[in-house]
C-alpha cells in the first residue's frame, strides 16, 4: 500500500508560484524522503505574525493610508469626519457654549412669580370625592382604557356600532326553567325570522353583534307546527319588520303574504267584472284583425323523388308569368255574442280604462281590509297563550331536520341563556322539543357528590353499551365514607360490642373501632 508523506509544515494558503508547484508532488516517495527539505515553503502566509510581511509593526507604514484608515473608523463611530482634535473645548471661556442666550440674541426664559402661582392655587376648587377623578396604574384599569380606546377607532373607521370582543359573549347561566322557555321561544322567533326573510341565520354576523333590546311581544308569540312539520309563528307583518330592524337586517322589499291567509269572497266577483270589461275593449281589435285573415298555404302534392336531378319534384317546364290577380278586401261583421255589447269608438274607451281602474282600486281595498282582518285575529290569539305542557307538544311536531337552523339556535340559545350545549347532544336533537329539555337538563344544577351523580345515571334508562356500577356483583355504592364500624354493623357484631362497652362502664365510641 502506497502512503503519502505528510508536509511537516503549518496549513495555510498556498501562494501561486510555479516552482512550489512542481515540488509539491514527488515522482517517486524514495525521492521524497531524500529531498525533504525542498517541499518545505520558504515564504509565510499572509496572516503570518512575523514582522517581515505585515506592513504594520515593521515602521514602514504609509502615513496618508493610515489617517484615511482612521477618518473612516473615525466617521463610522461618530458620524462625522472631522478630526477629533478639532472640536471646540466646551470648558474654554471663548467657546460658544459658553456664551450667554443674551448676547445671542435669544429670549430668556423667566420663572413665575410665587404669588401668582399661589394665586391660581388658591382659585382651584376642592375635591369632595373621587367621581370625577381617573384611576392611575393597575393591569385592569389598563386593559379597559385599550378597550375604550379600540373600540371608539372601530365605530369612528368602520362607521358601525362596537359589539363586544367576543362573538360568544354570553350572559351569566340561567336555571330558573320559566326563564329558560322564555328565552327559547325567543331564539326561535328571532332565527326563523331570519330564515324567512332569507337573510343569515347567524345574529353575531350584524352589526350590534345580537345585542339589542328585545320588543316586548316576543314572549307572547305563539309558535305552532303546520300539517307538513314546518314553523309557523303567530305575529303580523308589523311586528315582523320591526324585529328585521331592531336585529339589523333590512327588511325585505316586497310584502310577504301570511302563510294561513282567508280566501277573499268578493276576490272572485272583481275578476268576473275585470275580465267582462277587458272582452270588451278587446272585441273591436278582434273584429278589425278577422278582416285581414291570411290566406292557408296549400299543401304540395306527393310527388316521386327525381334521382337525377336530386330535387323531390322533377323538373318542370319554365311556365310564362301569370298575370296578377287584383284582391279586393271586403269587410265582414261578425255579430257578438252578448247582443248588448257594440262596436267602441276611440271617446268610450277613455271610459272604459277609468271603469278598469276603479274595478283594481276596489280589488286593492278589499284585500287591505281582508289584511287587517288576519291581522287583528292574530293579534287577538296571541294573547291566549298556551301552557308549558301545550307547547312543548308543539315543539316536538318541529323538525330540526336543516343544521343550519340547528346550529344557528344552540349559538343564540348559548348568547341568551349562557348554557352550552354539547354537539353529542345537540347531534341527537331531531326537533325542537329535544332541543328544549335538553336545555332544561343542562340547565339543572350538578350534584355535588359522586354518589349523587350515580345515583342519577341508575334512574335513567338503561345503557347497552355498558352496566351500570349498581348492578355489578363486587360492588357497593355509600354514600359516605365505610369505617370498621360499619363492616361490623353489617355483620351484627356491633351490638355485642355496645354491651361489652357497657358493662365495663366504658363510653361508645364506635371511632375506636378503627385503631382495633
């Protein structure tokens, strides 16, 4: 195996001479060892610390390369160029520093007199409390000035009301059940609204972020289920624009029509009268087009296909131009069929637009009468209300078929009541009802110890999944803690020990049985 010899020499950068290049190798390593000497460098590097190549210590410096390697340092520090030594000694007394501003021209800055300070104190009137005064320092006091703060650059950029910093600001929980159906009927007017309106479901997304001050007719509302398990909510058009405003949302353009509105007796008697009136106008146009009929095309006979000239007809022989035939347009009176209807000249038919203009004026107030009527019969039901028991029933014909109503409730619900519903729960709600005791349930206070909560889980229904802890056989539920008395009660020796006590005179302490 062939070894190379290593250089005894320090590593360092090699100079481009062509002489150290050809030593560097050696043909053969004999010759290597031999000429050993010559592989060695005769020249430093150029980091060398001997004098001899630094241009440095060797005091051959250039002078005008040094001063210009001090100004640049010099400028870098002290961002200037102008030499140190040539900056004026503040301590000499010709300097300008120490110059007086009135010899400078400058004005002089004169102190108040004391007696005008006090003067202005004693017009300072005196603090009786601490209203008026703001509160200095504290991580709270702090936090509610960035608040204020935000908030006032949010209304003054974004020209809307500040909502809160938190779209799930909620209000403290509520457990009191008359409370938690009130504000459930409310979430279900104000989402089902929405929907109606078509708008987004998600109160959060509007400018007062769901908070407003709710009418007073919303706990009053009832809600039923139609025939088809849909919503249907007992308020007027009125009442139902008022809350699109006081929520946010701008209320549709067009009028929408209740959904259980009365059929209109008169409704039908109008159109017979609308249509009688628009026959007639129409009647005389009739007649003037029957005079102009267009004359049917006639068929083209069922003619063999000529192959040879590739037309359906076969060639005919060019015919001389008849000569045209003069028609004459001859008027004919059709006779109508209501013997009392004539022919209307252009001064009756100003007549009869006014006629058709009163008939749709008369349609218009009857169906605003009509209107109202719904209205007011709605007004009147609102104000027998159904019980718990009834409502409930109404919400379990509900369907919460459309998540998005179901999500868009357990958010509002969780704004109102500040309840949370877990999404296993709320996964599990098929209607409305579920909806609503699940609320309830959550609502209801946890108990306090383990066996309560135990003894809850045993009366409810029965689990497949897995038996309950009361129902396993080397297993004992107490609800408090089992000494040595206990197990001795248990086994009927206790009794024995209350009579051994007693004889000897001794006090019962069944908290002795521990230390046996």
């Amino acid at each position: 195996m062939r070894r190379i010899p290593r250089l005894q020499r320090s590593i360092d950068t090699f100079a481009s001479s062509s002489h150290l290049a050809r030593n560097r190798i050696n043909p053969s390593p004999c010759r290597a060892v031999l000429n050993r000497s010559t592989d060695l460098r005769t020249t430093s590097a150029t980091f060398s610390t001997s004098t001899r190549y630094n241009g440095i210590l060797d005091g051959q410096r250039d002078k005008k390369k040094h001063q210009a390697w001090v100004r640049k340092w010099q400028k870098r520090l002290l961002g200037e160029a102008e030499p140190i030594g040539s900056r004026v000694d503040p301590f000499d007394p010709s300097s300008p520093v120490r110059i007086s501003p009135e010899e400078l021209g400058r004005e002089e800055e004169v102190l108040e007199e004391s007696d005008v300070a006090l003067s202005r104190v004693q017009e300072m009137d005196e603090a009786l409390s601490g209203e008026d005064l703001r509160w200095v320092g504290g991580v709270e006091n702090q936090q509610i000035w960035d608040e204020e703060d935000i908030e006032e650059l949010f209304e003054k950029l974004s020209m809307k009301q500040f909502g809160g910093f938190s779209l799930f600001d909620h209000s403290p929980p509520i457990t009191d059940p008359r409370k938690l159906r009130q504000e459930f009927l409310r979430a279900i007017v104000e989402v089902y609204t929405l929907k109606r309106a078509g708008k987004n479901m998600d109160l959060a997304s509007y400018p007062n972020r769901g908070k407003f001050e709710e009418p007073p007719w919303i706990y009053d509302v009832e809600v039923t289920a139609t025939r088809n398990g849909k919503v249907h909510i007992g308020y007027s058009d009125h009442q139902f624009r008022d809350l699109l405003a006081q929520i946010g949302s701008e209320p549709p353009v067009q009028e929408e029509r209740l959904e259980e509105e009365l059929e209109d007796p008169a409704d039908g008697t109008l159109k017979e009268v609308i249509e009688e009136v628009k026959a007639q106008a129409e009647a005389p146009e009739s007649e003037a087009s029957s005079t102009k009929k267009p004359t049917p095309a006639k068929k083209l006979e069922q003619k063999p296909f000529d192959f040879m000239s590739n037309r359906p007809v076969p060639r005919a022989k060019p015919e001389s131009p008849r000569p045209a035939e003069e028609t004459i347009a001859e008027t004919i009176v059709v006779e109508s069929p209501k013997p009392g209807i004539e022919i209307r000249q252009p001064a009756q038919t100003f007549d009869l637009e006014a006629a058709t203009k009163a008939a749709e004026d008369a349609v218009a107030a009857i169906r605003q009468a009509v209107h109202d009527t719904i209205s007011e019969n709605l007004s009147e039901s609102q104000t027998k209300r159904l019980s718990s028991k009834d409502q409930q029933l109404q919400y379990e014909q509900i369907s919460l078929a459309n998540s998005n109503i179901k999500f868009a409730l357990a958010k509002r619900l969780y704004v109102l009541t500040g309840i949370r519903i877990s999404d296993p729960i709320l996964h599990r709600a098929h209607t409305l009802g579920d909806l609503s005791n699940s609320l309830l349930d959550a609502a209801k206070p946890k108990p306090q110890k383990l066996y309560d909560e135990i003894m809850n889980q045993q009366r409810q229904p029965k689990s497949k999944a897995r038996k309950p802890l009361h129902q396993l056989p080397n297993v004992k539920i107490a609800p408090e803690r089992q000494t040595l008395a206990n197990k001795e009660k248990e086994l009927g020796r206790l009794k024995v020990i209350d009579y051994a006590l007693k004889e000897r005179g001794l006090e019962k302490k069944h908290t002795d049985l521990d230390f046996m």
